[in-house]
C-alpha cells in the first residue's frame, strides 16, 4: 500500500480518523513550522469540503474548499498544505488541479479566491490566480488576496 489515495468528503463524512489526522498534519505546519500560534480551529471546517491525499493511511497533502459565499463571494480554497516530509513528492500542483477541479464540478464555478500566503504568489499565479491588490498580514504572516476566474 504504498500508492496515494486522494479523498474528498464533507466535514459529516469525515471519520473522527479522518479529522484528527487532518487537524494534526494543519498544525503541524501552520502552526508549528511555521512559528505562528493562531486557532486553526476556526469554525469554518463544518461548512468545507476536505481533499487530501493519503501514503500508508497518513495525511501528505490537504487543503479545504468552500461554496461561494461562505469565505468571499467566489468560491474559495484555503489551509494548503503538504506535510513537511513528503514536498519531495511534488503534491502541491496535483492537490490545486485537483481543488480547482473540485470547485468547478461541485459548485458549477470556476471563480475562485484564495488568501495566498505571499512567498507563493508564483505558485498560485501558475494556476490562473491572479494578485487583487488587496496585501495585509494575517497571523503575521504576509498575505494577498488573488482571484481565478
């Protein structure tokens, strides 16, 4: 079983598995490498659709996708993350095709928007996201606001 597993299920869908090792792979990057106490926990995970792909039954590569108007007025895909010790897997652009692909299937939309963590404007900016203008901090952690439409 050494194969990847890519999973999309509603928070009422999720395994209390499912959510633990989700909630525990988010902190360990959001918060923990990347030094930013902040609650993850943010009382938008019951409103999302959760992707994420599995090796051996442990989380490597997540992120959450939300209907239009609950985070902005497009749809939305947020906490991207790939677990620290599977990057050399290149997960990053299989996890956004995915998401975007996602968003367009189940929300019949291809307007997405996204708060994007600002040293991966590049990354973004490859899949049609394009910088809004709109640059804040957010957990102190430098931030733009980019749109795909």
């Amino acid at each position: 079983m050494n194969e990847v597993v890519w999973k999309v299920k509603t928070f009422r869908e999720l395994t209390t598995d499912e959510l633990y090792a989700i909630a525990s792979v988010r902190i360990e990057v959001f918060v923990v490498e990347q030094q930013c106490p902040y609650p993850d926990l943010d009382g938008y995970d019951q409103q999302a659709v959760h992707l994420w792909a599995e090796k051996n039954g442990e989380v490597i590569a997540y992120c959450r996708i939300f209907n239009p108007g609950i985070k902005y007025p497009e749809a939305s895909i947020g906490r991207v993350l790939t677990a620290p010790k599977f990057r050399n897997l290149k997960l990053g652009k299989v996890l956004m095709r995915f998401a975007i692909n996602t968003v367009e299937a189940r929300f019949r939309t291809a307007e997405i928007r996204i708060s994007a963590q600002d040293y991966l404007l590049k990354f973004y900016d490859e899949f049609g996201f394009a910088d809004t203008g709109k640059k804040y901090l957010e957990d102190d952690i430098p931030h733009t606001e980019m749109v795909r439409r």
